[in-house]
C-alpha cells in the first residue's frame, strides 16, 4: 500500500510543494474583475499543466467567463471513483494599504504564507493535487479513480458552473466528492465540516427625483433615496436579530436537543472570541448561542451602500439615488428562490412613497448538512487522524461553497468537507495567510484519504 513511501515522498518535496504554491499565488487570479480575465487563464493552465504532468488525462473547458479545469484518471477497475473540487479563483485583494507584504508576491512569516487566495483557496485545494503526486510517483497509481473539477468563478457565484455540473453528470458521477476550502476549528483541533450555509444575495437601487437637489430648498417635499434606503433596509431585521421578512422562517428546522448539545460540546470560549475581534458583547438571535447563530442560524447583513456624499466636510445634498448590496445566509430546507420572492414583497411593501425601487437578484444557494453514518465519513476520520494526530470534531460552518448544493441535486452525492484553514486567516480580507504546517498536514491527510476510500466499497 505504500504509505512509508508516500509519507517519505511528502518530506523530501515538502519544499518543491511550497515553491510551487507560491507560484500558484504569484498569478493575482481575481475572478470579479474583467482587467484580470488575462490571469484566471493563467491559473487554470498553471492548474492544467500541473495535473497533466503527473498523468492524468486533463482539458480546460471554457465557459462564458472563466476556464475551468477537468482531470481525471480512472485506471483503478472495481475501486470506487473520488471527485476532487476545488477553485482556483480569488477575492480582490482590496483594500490593499492594510497588507503587511503585497497581495500577490507571497512571503513566509511565522510559518504562514500571506498571499490572498492562500487559504481560499490555492493553498488548500493545492492539497489534493499534491497528494495524488505522491502516489503517482511512490507506488505509480492511484488506489482509486479520481476525477478533479477546478473552477475560476466560485468567488463570484458564477452560475457556468451548474450548467456544466448539469449536462455533464455522467462524467462528473462518484462515489466521493472532497472539497478542502473550509477552517479547522482551532490550531491543533481539525474538523470535519458537516453543514454549510446557503445564500441568497440582493443588490438594491433607490431613485427620487431627476437630479441631486438642495436639502434646505428641496429637504422634506421630496422623497429622500437615502433615508428611503436606510428605512427598506432597517426594516429587514429587528432589534431582537430576527429576519422580519414574512414568511422567511418557515421552512427552518430549529435545533433539536443533540443539535445543540453538538455546539455546546464544542471547546469554544465567548471570551476569547470577544477578545479576538475587539468586541464588547457579541449580537445575533435572541435564544441562541454565539456558535449556534454562526452555524445553524438564518441571518440578514448589509455589504456595502452608497449614495450621496461621503468625502471631506459637510455637503447639503438631497441625493438622487442610493443603493445597497445584502444578503441572507440561509440555513437547510430554505429555498434561496423561495426566499428571493418573499424579499421581493418585503421591499415592495416597505419602500416608502415617493422613489422607485429595483430589487435586482443575484443566484443563490442552498444550506446544507450531511450524514455523518457513511464509509466516506468514517474513512475521512481515519486519514484526519492518522495525519493530525487527533481525531476531528464536526462542526457547522456560516460560510457558503455552492457546488456542494449541485454535486447533492445533480449527481446525488454528498461531500466531505475536509477543511485546513484557520479561523483567522484572513480569508477575502487584508494579509490572507495558510499555515504551512497544515498545507503538510492536509496534503497527507489526503494522501491517506485516497488508501482509506480504497477500502470502502
Ligand atoms: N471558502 C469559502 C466558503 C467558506 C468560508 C467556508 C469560510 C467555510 C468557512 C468560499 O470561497 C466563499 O467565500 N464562499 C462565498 C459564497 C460565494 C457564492 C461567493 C461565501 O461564503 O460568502
Ligand atoms: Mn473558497
Ligand atoms: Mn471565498
């Protein structure tokens, strides 16, 4: 089986490995912006030529924005078949003053690396494909048929994705999907991510009169875009940190005892996550604990406004637009579309005369969880275990990956969410960094996640 061989494979390239993530990073793969369309193809070949030279039989596909990368060798008859997702865009980097090194020439402090797209998620998905490398040149095959699905627009939503998910089902078809683009939950405590939550994503345009006016001329006769705006969206949650749009918690299943005995088992301190984010007192649902509320609760945020005037000194405007970008992280059996039409009534029925208001409607997701009682899960204990030195506790995550959603609806299966990532890496913010250690750690940890699903059937 060759696990010695294996192990001692990842110790002497340990180096090769980082030096070639760093030049993954160096590519500033910014998938939400057009002037980089040039580097996201840059990355996908990085990720191509890197999954062909170590045989596996690989094309990009091209889509209506950006590539993305399929390979796969199925030289493994009677074994069962493991997809591999991961992406290989990033965030923008911005705002680019607080990072300590640039964004895009990666350095190494204090055992990390800092580059954005470190964790998130070049360095994890990195993981896997080093790990079938280190079979490939040990024991010269794979223990099991792997197929790897690389995607460029994970971090804008792109909806390419599920078309491609869709009309190539029979191709994509497994037995295992692995996703490593997820936290551990502390340094030295691995988890196994076991629900994600879903989104549903909303851009909204408020417009009064015909040009930007005087408020002491125009102030109180005319309807105001920006209180109009603040008023829509104050309206959303209430003071109690419950969504108030109608019908929004119907289909949420609460928490039943051992779901919560689940969070409460988990080693978490509200102090030292006060501490850590400079916070008084922490905010969410009324009922609910801090890990609950990032977990298994539905929750309302406001991303980003504009209107007006935000520069130096006082200006006496009465605007003529504002606008404002929010989402709703859902939770399972929410339907993001069903959702969407509920925030649509809401804001028609909360717009205050006197303006007109477009609700535009970015794709959604849904949330998920996923049994724990299967071969896959067992097995990816084991490998956790056998790499980390501890076994992983099972967590729920806030964050959302949506092809977990079209791999369960158009393939039918459930993945492992195999997360290396720390909760403070900084991931789409300022000095992103991946510990190398657990770039080590998960690269093995795979490594023997493949022998482990060999043995399942
Ligand atoms: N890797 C993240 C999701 C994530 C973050 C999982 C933290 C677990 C912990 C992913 O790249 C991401 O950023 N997803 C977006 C959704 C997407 C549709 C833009 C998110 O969660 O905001
Ligand atoms: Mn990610
Ligand atoms: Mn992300």
């Amino acid at each position: 089986m060759g696990r010695d061989r294996i192990d001692a494979y990842l110790q002497t390239h340990a180096n090769d490995f980082e030096e070639q993530l760093k030049a993954l990073l160096r590519i500033p793969s910014v998938s939400a912006q057009p002037a980089h369309d040039v580097d996201t193809r840059q990355a996908a070949r990085f990720v191509h030529d890197d999954l062909a030279a170590m045989g596996l039989k690989t094309e990009i596909v091209e889509t209506k924005r950006h590539p993305l990368v399929y390979a796969e060798r199925l030289t493994a008859p009677g074994k069962p078949t493991v997809l591999f997702y991961g992406h290989y865009d990033v965030q923008p980097p911005e705002p680019l003053e607080p990072w300590k090194s640039k964004p895009f020439e990666p350095v190494v402090r204090d055992g990390n690396v800092y580059a954005r797209g470190a964790t998130d998620d070049k360095g994890q998905m990195f993981t896997h494909l080093k790990a079938a490398e280190a079979w490939l040149k040990t024991v010269g095959e794979l223990p099991v048929n792997v197929k790897f699905l690389i995607e460029g627009e994970e971090e804008i939503g792109g909806e390419n994705l599920e078309e491609f998910v869709a009309k190539n089902a029979a191709k994509l078809a497994c037995d295992y999907a692995v996703i490593s683009d997820t936290s551990q939950f502390a340094p030295g405590e691995p988890a196994i991510t076991i629900g994600l939550k879903g989104l549903a994503y909303f851009e909204i345009h408020v417009e009064g009169a015909n040009r930007d006016l005087h408020s002491g001329t125009y102030g109180g006769a005319v309807a105001n875009p920006l209180n109009a705006l603040a008023e829509i969206l104050a309206s959303l949650k209430g003071p109690d940190g419950r969504v108030r749009v109608n019908g929004f918690y119907d289909a949420v299943r609460d928490l039943d005892d051992s779901g919560r005995k689940a969070f409460a088992d988990l080693p978490f301190s509200e102090e030292e996550f006060r501490a850590d984010l400079g916070v008084r007192e922490t905010f969410g649902e009324a009922g609910y604990t801090t890990l609950e509320r990032k977990g298994a609760r539905p929750t309302c945020d406001v991303h980003g406004l504009w209107g007006g005037y935000s520069g130096d000194g006082p200006k006496t405007v009465l605007p003529c637009k504002a606008g404002a970008k929010f989402s709703f992280r859902l939770v399972p059996d929410q339907d993001p579309a069903a959702i969407a039409r509920q925030v649509r009534a809401h804001v028609e029925a909360h717009a205050p005369p006197g303006v007109t208001v477009e609700l535009i409607s970015h794709m959604g997701s849904p949330g998920i969880v996923v049994d724990v009682d299967s071969p896959g899960f067992r097995a990816a204990v084991k490998a956790i275990e056998a790499s980390f030195g501890v076994a992983p506790l099972f967590i729920r995550e806030g964050g959302s990956i949506p092809v977990v959603g079209l791999l369960k609806k158009h393939l039918n299966v459930d993945t492992l969410l195999l997360g290396w990532g720390q909760n403070d890496d900084n991931l789409h913010g300022p000095n992103e960094k991946f510990s190398l250690a657990d770039f080590h750690r998960g690269i093995k940890a795979i490594a023997h996640l493949l022998d482990e699903l060999s043995r399942t059937s």
